[in-house]
C-alpha cells in the first residue's frame, strides 16, 4: 500500500508543480522540454522538470508536460527513478510496482498507462538541467519511443 500512494503522491506532486507554473515564470518552454513518439503520435513537451526527493527513498521524477496557454498539464509523461544514486547513468524502468517505471496520461480523464519495461538514460547534468533519452512500453502495449528530454532541475 505504501508504494500505492508513493505513486499517487508522484502523479499528484508533477501535476501541481507544472499546473501551478507560469509562461512568465523561471521556466524557459525553449529550453527545458520533451519529446517522444506515443506509438506513431508525437508527444512535444513545452515543459520539463526533474525534481529529486531525498526524503523519499532518493526519488528522481522527471515530468514532461505539454502547455494550455502558461498552464502544464496532460498529455504527459513521467519517468520515475527510486534509490537515484545521484549521477548519470541507465535505469531499468519496469511496472510500477518497482518504483522505478514510467507512465503516460493522455488526459485528464484518461487511465494512466504505466511501463511494464524500458529505460532511461541520463546523458549529462549541471546544477540547473538535466538531459537524456528514454523509451518505455505500458502494461497495455501503448510503445513511448524516441524520448528526449532536457529538463530543469529542481
């Protein structure tokens, strides 16, 4: 139950954080984005944080949302990284369950759709920003492929 509302609270944290951000605040949209193909639909980003949680089993959520006017909110992916070690690197990410996964909400109605396997890789980082490439496939045989993402860090 514990990992339940891990989960929750990750989905619940991206979305306040990026429902409550601004086009005039200090997130450039040209700067920190992702990108990915949802099957053969492209999935473009306006706006890409990474914030990591220490207090929460050194968590790293990167979020990646696209833009209403000044307001982040779905489509959007997240990627999940429990026990980051800090650095960069390949992740496995698998089902939810293992804390370390992705998902995918195509609305604010829809189902989240969450990894069953892929991974993330964490090319290269300053104290501000964050880059790398990912890919996944949801549990419901939704494939995520070609992710980029080049996210500020929180």
């Amino acid at each position: 139950m514990t990992r339940f509302f891990r989960l929750v609270f990750i989905a619940l944290f991206s979305i306040t954080i990026l429902g409550g951000c601004s086009g005039t605040g200090s997130i450039s949209t040209t700067t920190y984005t992702m990108t990915a193909l949802v099957g053969s639909t492209p999935f473009n980003g306006g706006i890409c944080i990474a914030v990591y949680n220490p207090t929460v089993s050194d968590d790293l959520a990167i979020t990646g949302s696209t833009l209403s006017g000044s307001t982040g909110g779905p489509p959007q992916i997240n990627l999940n990284i429990l026990n980051w070690p800090g650095g960069t690197g390949t992740f496995t990410l698998g089902p939810a369950s293992s804390m370390t996964f992705g998902n995918y909400v195509a609305s604010a109605s829809a189902l989240t759709k969450i990894s069953s396997t892929g991974y993330v890789i964490i090319t290269s980082m300053t104290p501000s920003m964050m880059t790398g490439s990912f890919a996944f496939t949801c549990d419901d045989g939704t494939v995520i492929s070609a992710g980029r993402f080049n996210a500020r860090r929180y």
